[in-house]
C-alpha cells in the first residue's frame, strides 16, 4: 500500500514539477519539498528575533508606557478640572500602576473617537471608588468534608517584575555617573596610638571649623538686641493701652512671646558658647597629650601638627558687657520671678489665713476643754491629798472629756511655708561661677588654631613599629558598586598612605536597563585568599536636576565595621580598648567614603535620566500595584 501510494504522489507532482522548476531552484536542497518530506522532513526554518520583532509591530498594536498630557485627555482639550480641589468628594480611586496606566490611556486616545466617554474632566480614567476591603476576610466553613487528604497553605500574591525601564529593547539609553573620590580611615585596626590621637585632633578641628565658619553664638548675640528693644517698644504700648480695651489682651499675648523668645535665644547663645569653649578646651588637651606621647617614645609615626594664634582682647571692654550681660539676665529672671511668685503669693496667703482661723478654733476648743475639767474636778470634790491631785494632774484632757459632755479637740496642723524669696547675690554668683566654667575669661586671647600635615615621619623606629608600618603597607583597598543589588563594577586595588587614605579617583558611566532602587557601595579589603567585606555604604538616588554637567559635588559618607582584630606589635586593633590611649574608649573601625552620583548627559545634551523618574519615586510600588497582583499588564 505505502509504494501504490508513493507512485501515485509521483504521477501526480509531474504536472506541478514544472510549474515549481523555477521557484524551487532557488530554495536549499534541504529546505526543498519532495515526495520524501511525509517521511523524513528537513529542519524548521529559522526567522532572526529582529525580523521576527518588526513583523510583530507591523501587526500587533504596543502601547506607549509614557504619561500622557491631561489636556489631551479632556472633553474638547479644554484644561483639567479637579472636583477635589472645588471640596466635592470624588472618593478613593483603587491603586493602578503608573505603566499600565498610561499603556491604557495611549492605546485608547489611538481609537478614532480620542477614547471619548473613557476620561473625566480631570483628565483621568473613569472609574468607581475602591470597592475592596482593608481587613481580608472570607466567610467560616464550620462544616467541610473530604479535608483529610489536603494540605493547608498560607496564599501568597507573587507581583510581576515591574524593574524595566524601556520596553523598546535599548532604544533609550539611561546613565549613571557615579565619581569614587577617596576613602579614608578615621581608625583602622593598624592604627598606633599616635594615630588614635591624630585622629582624634582632626576631627576636632574639623569640627571646631565648621562651627566657627557657622558662628551661631554670634547670630544669636545679635539676635538679642533686637527683641529687647522689641519687648521696650511693647511694654511702653502696653502701659499706654486700657486694660479694658480689646487691643491689650493681644499686646500681652505679643509680649509672653517676646520674653519666651528671649529666654530662648540666650540660653541657646550660651549653650553655643559653652560647647566651642569646651571643643577649643579638648582640642589642646588633644594636642598637649600627642606632644607627650612623641616625646614619650622617640619617633613620629604621622604627619600632624598643630599651631595656635592668639588675637588679643581688651578686658576693659569684656569686663564691662559682661556684667551688662549678668545684670540683664537678673532683671529678666527678678521679673519673670515676681511674676510667677505673685500667684504662689496669693495661695500662701489664703493657706495662712485658713490655718490662722484653724488655729483659733483650736485654743477655743482647748480654753472650753479646760473650763470642763475643772468643772468636773470641783464636783468630784477632789481636795484630798497630794496623790489624789497628783493623779488629777496627770489626767489627759482625752481622759476628762470622754464623757457625754466633751469637747472634741482637732488636732494641730503645721504652718504653711511662705514661697520663696529671689536672693539677687546668690544667683549673681551662680552666673559668675557659670561663666568660668564655659566661657573665656575677660582679657584672655581669643585662640585660633589650625591643623597641618607638615610634621616629618621619622625613619629610625623600633622593630614593632616597623612591623606595623609594613603590614599596613601590605593592605590592599577596593570598592564594589552594586546597582539593585546586582556588581555592576568595581575599581582597582589602592594602598594606604601613611594618613590611612586611599586615593581612587575614578568614575563609573553605568548604563542601567531597571529602575533605580538602590545603589550600594562595598569597601572590601583585599587578601591572600579572597577580599573580605568592611563596610556597605548606601548611596541616595540624585534627583533629575542632578547631572554631570552641573557641577555635582563630592559627599562624605561615614561608615564602620565591627570586626574585632588584635595584634602582637604596635597597632592598637579594633573591637576593644588598648590600655595605650584608655581616653578612647573602645576603637572601632570607620571612615568617610567620598563619593559623587549624578545622572550622564549625552553629547546632544540630553539628561540620560528616565521620565517621570520624579513621579516614580514617590508612587512607584510593585508590591501594592493592584493590576500586576492580578498577572495583567496593560
């Protein structure tokens, strides 16, 4: 049967071989159709993804994932109106996400009618409030059979992956630059305690610049002078206003504000006084002890020095505002003392005179308890002999009143105690004593100091010393960065200099296809085996306005490690207190990251930044997006 049916394919393809002679010649031998295909067929033709891709195009609609304008979304393209805004209440729209949102509104404004009836006057997409509950719940089966054989499980909703930026298959390109500046150790395990010290001075004199570029105590001292005159200006209205009249319960409103404002601003100045004074005071401690410690043992080991000008003062001039400054805050506690004593006045004096006619009534009762002992005493005829009246004496009042007749006696009560009294020298000396504790003296140079890193390292040291100093040559620096938590790269290895810094200074062009959700710096130290992680340092997204050529800035990020570490030569290590510099406390290792992230611009000047990117950020979720929970893409 399979032959007869063979020969007659044959007879039957003799009169199309003919007709098909010139197209198939140009076919491959493989691909060309002949009675031998039912049996045994060649391989499928491949058709290339881009040729395959365009012909899905040509037939296939693909919306557009980009916002679209709210004037073209509106009735006749007039300007969106908001019932919100006019206080209607329009309810709670159910959370849709921003892409399929707009893959929606593009593929209904290509209709012939504009998508007319599917958008509101706000330009929106029409739709009923959010009809789903808060709290999920479903109905209780008390009663269900055939459960044996089942195994309960806890739902979950697993989201779509909503990362990807472009749909066009890298027709857009979005770059971030991020520039890795330094990296250096505020302590490090191979720290000697020169080191610790060093360290220490730097961040107090950076410290202390910043608070003297700021000047806070000054702005608050100049601050004063202003809302005293105000508070004059205020009490003069007030005096020359009626108590009666409409206007003076607000000048006294105005005035309380006042005084608490000043209280505000002076204990603030002071405050900023005392911490630069204290700051200045830690600094040269620091200073004095790093002196000792390289006399101590013969070498120095870092570059640090320290220098301190003196600007003279005149303490005739500083005497005098100080005790101006004295005498005004006496002034403003004596008055702002009257003025809460007053009220404590008047409830002591109503406490006295309630104790006083407590205390009357008393002796009244003790004057009738007397006059009734003595009544009963007559009666009982008690004139006999000393023993008798030896008793009657020793008698207690309680005694001879416990009869049907007695006066009751209350019991005695302890006087108010008056409110305090405003004792001017006392609190002058308080403040006297305040000022030499946190403030320059009168007369005294005003100190400026100011931190270099000329100091000669000595070459001749002892053999631990050496030691330390080659293994922390030997330490070997890297930075990780990591887009989404995904490696994207990585710079080179960089030693330590002899401040404990790594030089890098280079910058990264990352091309991402996802949206930005994060970005993670990694500090890792290289070893003999494999680098070991020091620190992560999560770096914020640069907003749109945040290009490469505008200029960005380098920041200072801070980070630590935990990592215990100990040593047999001069280092003082990490996770513990070393008995060299037991001022310290605990060292643990940390640094400052320099680092700099903005978004590329391409040669044509266009921020390489995705749009909407602002938009994104403050309502882009996957997690809550109520269409990808349900498996539809728009």
């Amino acid at each position: 049967d399979t032959s007869a049916f063979l020969e007659q394919q044959e007879d039957g393809d003799d009169g199309e071989s003919d007709e098909r002679g010139e197209a198939d010649s140009g076919r491959p031998a493989e691909q060309t159709r002949d009675s031998t295909s039912l049996l045994c067929p060649g391989p499928p033709t491949y058709l290339p993804q881009r040729e395959r891709l365009a012909r899905e195009r040509v037939v296939c609609f693909i919306p557009s994932t980009l916002p679209v304008p709210a004037e073209e979304k509106t009735p006749l393209s007039q300007p969106p109106r908001y019932l919100q805004d006019e206080g209607l209440y329009v309810g709670e729209r159910p959370h849709v996400g921003w892409t399929n949102q707009a893959a929606v509104e593009n593929r209904l404004l290509k209709r012939k009618d504009k998508g007319r009836g599917w958008f509101g006057e706000d330009g929106l997409l029409l739709c009923q409030p959010d009809p789903l509950r808060q709290i999920h719940a479903r109905p209780l089966l008390l009663q269900y059979e055939g459960t044996e054989h089942l195994e309960f499980r806890n739902a979950k909703v697993e989201t779509l992956n909503q990362k990807l930026l472009d749909k066009g298959y890298g027709q857009n390109t979005y770059q971030l630059d991020v520039d890795i500046a330094s990296l250096h150790f505020t302590h490090h395990p191979l720290f000697s305690p020169e080191h610790v010290l060093a360290s220490r001075l730097t961040q107090e004199w950076e410290q202390y610049r910043r608070r003297w570029r700021s000047n806070m105590a000054e702005y608050y001292a100049e601050r004063l002078p202003a809302l005293q005159r105000a508070t004059h200006d205020l009490k003069q209205a007030l005096q020359e206003t009626d108590p009666s009249s409409p206007e003076w319960s607000g000048l006294e409103s105005r005035l309380q504000q006042y005084r608490h404002e000043i209280r505000t601003v002076r204990q603030r100045k002071k405050k900023e006084e005392a911490t630069d004074y204290h700051l200045l005071q830690s600094i040269l401690r620091t200073w004095q002890e790093l002196k000792v410690l390289r006399q101590t043992q013969g070498y120095s080991s870092s570059a640090v020095w320290l220098t301190v000008k003196g600007h003279p003062t005149n303490a005739v001039e500083e005497e005098a505002e100080l005790r101006r400054e004295v005498e005004e805050q006496l002034a403003e506690l004596q008055e702002d003392f009257q003025r809460e004593n007053a009220e404590r006045e008047a409830q002591y004096q109503a406490q006295l005179a309630e104790w006083k006619a407590y205390q009357k009534a008393r002796r009244k009762s003790l004057r009738r308890a007397s006059r009734l002992q003595r009544q009963l005493q007559s009666q009982e005829g008690r004139t006999g002999s000393e023993q008798s009246g030896t008793e009657g004496s020793q008698t207690s009042l309680s005694q001879a009143l416990a009869g049907p007749e007695g006066v009751q006696i209350p019991p005695d009560r302890p006087r108010p105690i008056a409110p305090p009294t405003f004792v001017e020298a006392q609190v002058r000396q308080e403040m006297m004593d305040w000022y030499e504790r946190n403030r320059r003296s009168p007369g005294e140079p005003i100190l400026v100091p100011e931190l270099h890193h000329t100091h000669p390292i000595s070459h001749q040291c002892p053999r631990d010393e050496q030691q330390r100093r080659d293994e922390a040559a030997r330490v070997r620096i890297k930075v990780k960065i990591l887009f989404n938590d995904q490696e994207v790269s990585e710079t080179r290895e960089g030693t330590l200099a002899t401040d404990f810094t790594v030089h890098l200074g280079e910058i990264f062009n990352i091309q991402i296809v996802q949206w930005p959700e994060s970005l993670k710096i990694q500090i890792l130290e290289v070893g003999l085996l494999s680098p070991s992680l020091l620190a992560e340092v999560f770096l914020p997204i640069p907003e749109p306005q945040q290009t490469s050529s505008s200029g960005h800035t380098v920041e200072p990020y801070q980070f630590s490690c935990s990592k215990p570490a100990t040593y047999t030569h001069t280092a003082v290590g990490s996770g513990e207190a070393h008995p060299s510099v037991p001022q310290s406390g605990i060292l643990v290792t940390s640094g400052v990251l320099r680092v700099g992230v903005a978004w590329g611009v391409s040669d044509a000047g266009r921020v390489l930044c995705p749009q909407g990117f602002s938009q994104a950020l403050a309502f882009h979720s996957p997690h809550t997006d109520a269409v990808s929970c349900l498996g539809v893409a728009g």
